[in-house]
C-alpha cells in the first residue's frame, strides 16, 4: 500500500483505489479500527501522510478468493524479495560486495 500510495505522488495521480485483502487494514486506513501494533503505527502514519498528498483515497476490501491474481503474484514478489535478501547479488558498475572503487 505504502509503494502505490508513494507512486500515486510521485506521478501526479490525485484520485486513487486501494483495493486490500485485509479487512483489518482497509478499516484501520478508514478509521473505523485503531491501530494498536506499535511496529504498525510508523506505516500507517507514513500512509496517512501520503492519503494527505491526495485529493481523494478511497480503501476497498476485496475477498482473497476475490483476487487470487494479485494474492498469487504478491507472493511471488514476497518469495523473490526473501531470495534477494537471503542470496544478494553484487550490481554492475557499483562498488560493494568486495570490489574496489
């Protein structure tokens, strides 16, 4: 949600969707739920932030059996993000990782 919002901004979109399989984060961005995890408090107000930058933000909750296209694709990226940060590869052209400037 943070990454759409973000990118939402950054190119200019003023109206925006947020469709969630969690019923606990559309109704904790509605305000219909507090927000009690103290690790959660820091994303929801970089979020609230961000819905601020916004003209309009609606948050939808969308079943998972609803959206077994986007449950399937994000954890292709959870999986890949977790075999990056277990087996980081080294970029072209930038130092680290044991090369030399």
């Amino acid at each position: 949600m943070l990454a759409a919002l973000r990118w939402a901004v950054e190119h200019g979109h003023r109206v925006v969707r947020i469709k969630a399989d969690s019923e606990l984060l559309v109704k904790q961005m509605r305000g219909e739920y507090k927000v009690k995890n103290a690790g959660l408090q820091p994303l929801v107000a970089r979020a609230r932030m961000l819905v601020a930058q916004l003209d309009r933000v609606t948050f939808e909750h969308v079943r998972r059996e609803q959206n077994k296209d986007a449950d399937r694709l994000s954890n292709v990226g959870m999986d890949a993000a977790e075999e990056s940060l277990r087996n980081p590869q080294p970029v072209p052209g930038r130092p680290g990782q044991g090369e030399l400037f």
